[in-house]
C-alpha cells in the first residue's frame, strides 16, 4: 500500500506542479500582453500627434492663402472702384447724351 500512496502523492505534487506552470504561463501571456498593448497605444499616440501635427500646418497654410486671397480681392475692388470714380462722370454724360441725343 506504501506503493500505491507514493504514487498518489507523486500524482497530487505533478498536478500541483502542473497548475502552478500553468498559472505561470498565463501570467507571463498576460505580461507580454499588457506590454502590446502598451506599446500599441505609444504607437497610436505618436501617430496621432504625426497627423495632428500635418493638420494643424495645413489649416495653418490655407488660412494664409484665405488671408492673401482676401487682401487680392480688397484690392481688386478698390481698383475698380477707382477706375469707376475715375470714369463716373463720363461714363454719366455719355449715357446722358445717347439717351437725350
């Protein structure tokens, strides 16, 4: 019988054995996915800061080219504004003369 109990205590320290690598493994799994993870997110935020970065140049860029468009259309006006300051009373006395004359 001491046999039969050698070997039931030898099975029992085994399974013991066996669960506590098992338990091991699944932490070393949960570690090493903790860290992916981790490293994921790192990656994430770098990119995120990339693209925001690229954005915030381009809005930057195109309100330049909003403000030089305006500035170009300001003085376009104004030209011709002059030009129709300029030209208002002959352009009156022309349209005076063919309608009365």
């Amino acid at each position: 019988m001491d046999i039969i109990q050698s070997i039931i205590e030898l099975d029992k320290a085994a399974a013991r054995r066996t669960e506590d690598i098992r338990k091991a493994e699944l932490q070393k799994l949960d570690t090493v996915d903790k860290n992916a993870e981790r490293k994921q997110q790192k990656l994430i935020e770098k990119q995120r800061g990339i693209a925001d970065s690229k954005h915030a140049e381009q809005e930057q860029l195109l309100n330049e080219k909003k403000a030089n468009s305006e500035a170009e259309l300001l003085q376009s006006k104004a030209r011709i504004d002059e030009v129709f300051s300029s030209h208002s009373e002959q352009w009156q006395s022309e349209i005076i003369s063919r309608i009365t004359g």
